[in-house]
C-alpha cells in the first residue's frame, strides 16, 4: 500500500471514530449510514473495518453502537467475547434478540438527519 492511500485510510478511519463518538447513549446506527453520512455511500464494509481495529485505541469508540442495516450485531466477535457486544447493548436498553436489534427503528440514529 502506497503511503497516501494509508494517510487516506486513516483520515476516513478518524472520521469513522469521530461520528461514531456522536452516537447517543441508547442509540444505534448502521455501518452504511455512517458512510453515507461521510460522502462515501458505497464505504459501509471500510466502516466496518475502522471498527474492528478501534479497540486498540486509547480513547474509548462505542462501536457497539454500530450495526448492519438489518440490525445483525454483525461486529460482535471483534469484542474478545461472542456476547460482550450484546451486554454493552442491553445496558443501554436496547433489545437484542437472535443477535438482532427488536427495536432498530425506533433506536436508529441517522447521522444525516441529526447532524445536520
């Protein structure tokens, strides 16, 4: 990888960490609205793969807050434990059943809506 393509990738890593930071306790979002809420619609996958290295930074990221599109805790082996995402979800109140959000629509924090 050439060094400007990985000065790319971690300013639109920055930017992931950024928005996700903005999530509300309670609240969730998808890996596409993110990305479209940064210009790069097509991007959810590389949101996804911000995401998954985040734990190694110093400040805390709630990636937890941050699902598929159909509400799937799609991220939730990149916690060190299969149920971890989950309790992190439940202890804001948010329903989780079969690995999947119950109330996504009414939880969903839309990033082009809110930060306006």
């Amino acid at each position: 990888m050439a060094k400007s393509e990985k000065k790319a990738e971690n300013d639109f890593f920055t930017m992931v960490y950024e928005v996700t930071k903005l999530i509300p306790y309670g609240r969730i979002t998808s890996y596409g609205a993110i990305a479209r809420y940064l210009g790069s619609g097509k991007s959810a996958r590389m949101v996804g793969w911000a995401l998954n290295v985040c734990h190694s930074r110093t400040e805390f990221i709630p990636a937890h807050r941050v699902v598929n599109r159909n509400g799937l805790l799609t991220g939730k082996h990149h916690f060190g434990n299969s149920s971890t995402m989950q309790q992190l979800l439940a202890n804001e109140g948010i329903i989780v059943e079969d690995d999947k959000i119950v109330n996504f629509r009414e939880r969903f924090w839309d990033p082009l809506k809110e930060l306006k």
